[in-house]
C-alpha cells in the first residue's frame, strides 16, 4: 500500500509542474513626451520633504502630527494589512486543507430489524472515531497561480492607494495652512487701512469744524471705514474654518489647534524655482499611476483564474483515524482506517457562464488598459497646469506688488494736497480705496503663488517617500 501512495505522490508531483493558463502580465508601454512644455530644462526633481522648503517650523509639525494621527491614513494603511490579509488566503488553496475530527456515538438497533436480531450483536453499541479528514485541490492549470499573482498585485496596489492618501494629506494640509495665513494677514491689512482711514476721518471732522469740509467729506470717509472693518468677520471666518480643517486633517477635534495656529504668523514664501525633472518620472513618482498600473497587472491576473474554470479540476480526498465500538480499543492498530480518493472534475454543460467569465474579465482588463493610459495623460496635465499656473502668478504677484507701491504713493500725495486744498475729498477716497484693494490683491496673489507650489509639488507626486521619523524631525 505504501507503494501506491508513493506512486500517488509522485503523479501529484507530476502535475503540479503543469501549465498556467491566461496572459502573462507586460507593463503598458507609454513614451512621454522629453520635457515639459512650461518647463525645457530638465532638473531631477526635488526628492526631499517638499514641505521643509517653506522654511515653516509650525508647518512641518502640522505636516508630523498629521502622518502619525490622520484616520484616513490609518484607513489606508489597514486597507494595506486587508490586502495582505487576503493573499494568505488565496495562497492557501496551494495546499491541502486537513480537519480533525472526533465524535462519540451511543446507538440501539431496532429488533424490528435483522440488523437487530444478529446472534453476538448487542442491540446497544458504543463508537468511538477520531481522525483526520483532507483534501486537496491541485492546481494543474494554475488558476491558483493566477489568483496569488493577482493578490500580490491587489498588495502593491493599496501600498500606491497609502501613498496616494500620504501625497495628498501632506497637500491638503499645506494648502489650508497657506490659506490660513493668507487670511490672517488680509486681516492685518484690513485692520491697518481702517486705522488709515479712521485718522483721515478724523482729519476730516476737524476741517469740518474749521469749515474748510463739508458733513458730505465726512459720511464719505464713514462708509470707506465701514466698508473696510466689514472685510473682517469673513475673512476670520475663513481663518476659523482653516484652523480647523487642519485640526481634522491631524485626527483631532476642530479647537485642537486653536492656541498653535490662531495667533497670525508670516504667510510661508514659495521657492524661486521648482525642480520638476521629466515626464517619466512621473510613471515612478506618482502612486496613483503605480496604483493604475498595478490594477492592471491584477485584472490581467484574473484572466488566467476564469480561464483555468475552463479545465478539468483534479483532487484528492482522504481520512485517517482510529474507530471502535469499546474506548479500551479505541487506539489499537486494528482500530485504524484509512481512504485515499482520487477525483476529477470535468465541466461539460453551464450554458455559457464560464467562458462569459472569462469575457468578463479580458473587458475588465480592458477597462483597466484605459484607466491606465488615462491617469498617465491626466498626471502629465497636471503638472504642466500647475507649473503654468506657478510661474504666472509670479508675475502676477510682481505686478500687484508694483500696482501697491504707485498706490502707496498716490495715498500719500492725496492726503498731502487734499490737507494743503489744492484737491477735493474725493481724490483721497479713490486713493485708499484702490491702496487696500491692491494690498488686498496682493495678498491673495502671494498666498495663491505658494498654493500654487504646493499643488505642483503635489502633481509631481513626491513626498510620500519621505521616511515616517524624518518627517517628524523636520525643522
């Protein structure tokens, strides 16, 4: 007997070395272009933690706090032991899957039965059984093969989703932290021409009691001041919801970062210049066309393990274990038993289901193929918007910061000649009106340059990278 299982294990052998069915996986061939097309120059692209080039202290601990506590990382990351979870369990199905078993079973014959009227037969009998129980399916065509390949790949695919959901954390909070202090000092400008203004009302009223103005002057300047202390309850509201869209991002309460964030600090200055590599970079850099790419690979996978359906599947069954009718004898040689069955199964008639399985998933691979190709094409976009965006709004921003200086200028020329009545009230309105739009202006220009920044940053894809323990040492 110990010859046919040795026989029976070498066969088993034998197969398992047979064929896997379905395609084999080849990355998706794309050649992007040699640069970008706002960008000729070809610098490798900045690989540090790109947030520390703002030169922000409190920035960076945000940015720290935020990579050990933010729940929709904790999500990801178990999305990650899920996916791994799950390649256990699709690995298993390599080998056999063994139970053991044990049971006790008291029984009375019936005497209306022959059974039960068996000279030397008890009508009540005991049985005693343990053992084993197995069996096994063998993968001869490799669906298994496929399923693990497409668990590997399921694997690396939610590691890019955790570096995707890193890549975007780290935007998300420089973005509300740029946005926070461009409020923040679109306060201060508010609070500095309402002072402005209040001391020109002043000036006013006493002309007007001198009778060198008029009340018209007066109710003038009123509205200017109004009109400017106005702009702040919106912009602290804007400040307020910052502070705590930043709390959230961090995994704590909305008030959590009141006291660190809510007294005003400098807007954070965007580099000159941004290195920005090439194109193909992006292929490596970006998680979500690693995550694209990886997708693929597990779809292409899955084809093989819905072809493999298609052929005969081989098993093995079997049970060994000891049984008796006294537990005295439960454990003696002669109470040993075993079987050995060998199985096959063919499909012969499913109306179709396997082979549209199979259909299935080459139109999911398919599908794939396409969102692949699309999230290259979307990334390469991305970052030519963003570098476009970046080096307009620096010249924009120089423009309003000359537009600042010629207002400056004209405030003070006004109120000089308007002082000496060589000009009317209404030339010193004009005046601070366009000053503090243009500060305003400028303003919103410097925080948008640095927003701007960080979403190139951010469509290049980098900063995911960087190790948890030198983000938190940041400085």
């Amino acid at each position: 007997m110990m010859t046919k299982i040795t026989v029976l294990t070498a066969l088993t052998a034998a197969i398992l070395v047979g064929c896997t069915v379905g395609p084999n996986y080849k990355a998706p061939e794309f050649t992007p272009p040699d640069h970008f097309a706002a960008a000729p120059t070809t610098q490798p692209a900045a690989s540090v933690a790109w947030w520390t080039l703002f030169n922000d202290a409190t920035l960076n601990q945000v940015i720290a706090q935020a990579r050990r506590a933010n729940l929709d990382l904790k999500a990801a990351e178990a999305r990650v032991r899920e996916a791994r979870a799950q390649r256990g369990v699709v690995a298993s199905q390599y080998y056999p899957e063994v139970n053991g078993v044990a049971n006790y079973t008291r029984q009375r014959n019936s005497k209306g039965l022959a059974t039960g009227n068996i000279p030397g037969i008890p009508l009540e009998q005991d049985l005693f059984a343990a053992g084993f129980d197995a069996s096994w399916e063998i993968d001869v065509f490799g669906g298994t093969r496929r399923a693990v390949e497409a668990a590997d790949a399921d694997i690396q695919s939610a590691i890019a989703d955790r570096n995707d959901v890193l890549l975007s954390l780290f935007g998300d909070i420089a973005r509300n932290y740029m946005d926070l202090r461009g409020a923040q000092r679109q306060i201060h400008i508010a609070d500095e021409n309402a002072k402005s203004q209040t001391q020109t009302l002043d000036l006013t009223r006493a002309k007007v009691r001198a009778g060198l103005a008029n009340d018209l002057d007066v109710a003038r300047q009123e509205a200017q001041v109004a009109s400017t202390l106005a702009q702040i309850p919106s912009l602290q509201t804007r400040a307020a919801a910052d502070i705590h869209a930043l709390a959230v991002l961090t995994g704590q309460t909305p008030e959590s970062l009141d006291q660190l964030l809510g007294p005003p600090a400098d807007l954070p200055q965007a580099p000159p210049s941004v290195p920005v590599g090439i194109p193909s970079d992006l292929l490596r850099r970006r998680p979500d066309v690693r995550r694209a790419e990886r997708n693929l690979a597990a779809a292409t996978a899955r084809i093989g393990v819905a072809t493999a359906d298609l052929y005969p599947k081989f098993n093995i069954t079997g049970q060994l274990g000891y049984e008796a009718n006294k537990f005295s004898n439960w454990t003696n040689a002669s109470s040993l038993f075993w079987n050995i069955v060998p199985g096959v199964s063919v499909p012969l008639f499913n109306a179709g289901r396997l082979k549209s399985n199979v259909a299935v998933e080459r139109a999911r691979t398919d599908q794939a193929v396409a969102n692949y190709e699309k999230t290259v094409l979307t990334s390469l976009e991305e970052v030519e918007d963003a570098l476009m965006a970046y080096q307009k709004e620096f010249i924009r921003r120089q423009e309003l910061a000359n537009a600042v200086a010629a207002n400056q200028r004209s405030v003070a020329l006004s109120q000089q000649l308007y002082q000496q009545g060589l000009r009317d009230f209404l030339n010193v309105l004009d005046a601070q009106r366009e000053l503090y739009a243009s500060q305003d202006a400028l303003a919103l220009s410097d925080t948008q340059v640095s927003a701007n920044a960080v979403a190139l940053f951010k469509a290049l894809g980098g900063g995911w990278e960087v190790p948890e323990q030198q983000v938190a040492t940041a400085k």
